[in-house]
C-alpha cells in the first residue's frame, strides 16, 4: 500500500545521495521513539535501508497499539508478522480499507461506499480540512491499486479542479507558513494526477525550499510524497480565483503577496483576510475575475472580453435570474444562482440582469 516499485526505487535513491528529506527523516527514526507516528515511520524505514531490525521493532510497536489501525495495517503490508490484537474503537472508512488490503481480503463493498457517499459528500462540503483531505488521497490512492480501478471516475472534474481549490481555499498566512499536513497533503495530492495543469501549480507551491520540513511527524510523509522529478509551475502565475458552481463556492485572492485580500463564498457564508473596508459593497477583481454585487432589482451587464469572467454574488440561494444575450441571439433567458447565491455568466452574456 501507498508504495509502488517505482517510489520504493525513488526512496532508496534518497538514501544513497543522502537527500536532506532522507538525512531529516533518519535522524527522525533515531531520535524520537515517542513519535505519533512511529510504526509508519519504522516500516518506512525497513523497506527503505532493508533493515531487518527496525522491522522488528515496527512489529513491536504496533503489538503495543492496538488501536492504530491504518499504522497497524502499513506495518503488516511493508514487513509483515502483526499478530490480531482486539482493539474497541470504531474504525473509519480508511481503516477499514487498510486492514482488508493488508489481510488480502475484498474491498469491492468500500469502493462502493467511496463512490457513492464519500465523493458526493466531500463534492457538497468541500475540502473541511487538510486531515480530511489527506485521508481521501490515501483511501483513493490504496483502492485504486487493490481494485484496479480509478474511483475518481465517480466525479472527474471534482478530481480535477481539486488541486486548484485547495491553494486558493488556504489563506494568505497559510499560503506563507502552512501546517506540515497542509503541505503534506498537497504533495500527496499532486501525485494523485501529476499531469493536470492545476497539479503542477500545486507542485510548484509544495515544493519551495523553504516548505521542506526539519523535524515533526510530517518529516516521513513528506519524504513519501514529495517527488522533486514531477513537473512544477511557478503558482504566482495562476489566476487566483476559482469557482464550483455545484458545490456553491468560490475561493478567490487579488494577489500572490503575503498581505493580500482573499475571500472563502459557500454556503457557509462569507469568510475573508486582509480585505479592505467595504469591498463587499462594491466591484472587486481578483485577477481575470471581476465579482459584482447583486442588484436590488436590475444591473446593466457590459461586454465581456474573452478572457474575462464575472461573478454575481450576494443573490439569495437559488434566486430565479433574467438576463440579456448578445445581439442577434435571443435577448431575454432565465437561469438560476447557486446554493450560495452566487452566478457565473458566460461571456455572451450582457445588458440586463434582473432578479425575478
């Protein structure tokens, strides 16, 4: 689980050129015996440097945990010999999904259960943490080999817009000093589908030297994840707004600077960071995005440019919507605002927009 034969060649790579993740991650093992993560990083640790004895002690601890369920579980699929110990606590959807794997047995019923509730219920809450997140890549990432096929299919474009909003949904400070599993959940994520244009902005951001991390229980993580082969984009150079019309959010920031403006619409509510005064009052841009206040009753729509995009906000959810075309095409449609209130016309949109 989690490590490919490709990853583990990658891994082994680390520690014959003694990278600094695998020089950070060995003084880790070493060092700190507490760690929260001391299985995951013992077994790691065996298969990487072949050693029989860290092995034994991953076999060790995890016969003294016996409610580490997933630790349990990587321990007895990268080393093996993890007798059954009862544990009473509830198992979640991914502990459930490691033990079976580890023990070789179906896990037909828990793809099911990820198609078809996990993925609409994260598709209608969104990303609610880096926890969260983390833990969907790793069920998706270990399904994906056991069952052989790709249970993103349930939602394709949630999976690809998803590296897009989780940068825009952390805030500027976070953006700048991101928790380790804020970072290491956008390593993981990258590897999900590195090819997508948004993965390879959410490399570029992960991968900054100065996110690579020292000492903590992420230092392991990150040495999985973080692969410096796959290709990066600089993330300064993406458009910083993005839009889930199902999900009813927008993430948006005016810039890539540690003071700028950013802004969370769901169905939430309004969240925001650095904003100036009465930005909720009037035309804000957030790069190509221009997010205008609903009107009272009607708002006089200009033409758009092809590379231009317009938000309406602040319409009550679902809020019935009459606007005009551009000339020749039928004048007058009716459409709907989002859950959130908000609605994202098409660039032959323009001149009267009007409540209902």
């Amino acid at each position: 689980m989690l490590l490919s034969a490709k990853l583990i060649r990658r891994l082994k790579r680390d520690r014959e050129r003694q990278t600094v993740r695998w020089v950070h991650f060995e003084e880790r093992v070493k060092n700190v015996p507490d760690s929260p993560e001391r299985g995951f990083e013992l077994a790691l640790y065996a298969v990487i440097a072949g050693d029989e004895a860290r092995g034994k002690e991953a076999v060790a601890w995890a016969a003294a945990h016996p409610c580490e369920r997933r630790q349990r579980a990587l321990i007895q699929d990268w080393v093996g010999n993890v007798a059954p110990v009862p544990c009473l606590a509830a198992a979640s959807l991914r502990d459930q999904a490691f033990e079976r794997i580890a023990a070789g047995q179906d896990t037909a019923a828990i793809s099911e259960e990820v198609r078809s509730k996990t993925i609409p219920q994260f598709r209608a809450s969104g990303i609610t943490s880096s926890e969260d997140l983390y833990a969907l890549i790793e069920l998706i990432s270990v399904l994906r080999v056991a069952d052989n096929k790709d249970i993103r299919n349930a939602d394709p474009l949630l999976f690809r817009s998803l590296p897009l909003e989780f940068l825009l949904s952390l805030k500027p400070e976070q953006v700048e000093h991101p928790s380790w599993m804020t970072h290491v959940a956008a390593l993981a994520l990258v590897t999900v589908d590195p090819n997508l244009e948004a993965s390879q902005f959410l490399q570029g951001w992960a991968m900054e030297d100065k996110q690579t991390l020292h000492e903590g229980p992420g230092v392991g993580y990150e040495l999985l994840w973080a692969d410096p082969y796959l290709p990066g984009i600089a993330y300064q150079n993406l458009d910083p707004w993005t839009y889930d019309e199902e999900g009813g959010r927008l993430f948006a920031r005016s810039d890539w600077t540690a003071g700028a403006c950013w802004i969370a619409i769901s169905k939430d509510g309004v969240r925001e960071a650095n904003c100036p005064p009465g930005w909720r009052d009037r035309r804000v841009q957030f790069g190509s995005l221009t997010l205008i206040p609903a009107p009272v009753k009607c708002l006089e729509l200009a033409h758009q440019e092809m590379r231009s995009n317009v938000v309406i906000w602040q319409f009550p959810p679902g809020q019935a919507i009459s606007y005009g075309v551009k000339k020749g095409e039928k004048t007058e449609l009716i459409t709907n605002a989002d859950g959130s209130g908000l609605w994202h016309p098409g660039n032959n949109v323009e001149g009267k927009v009007c409540r209902r």
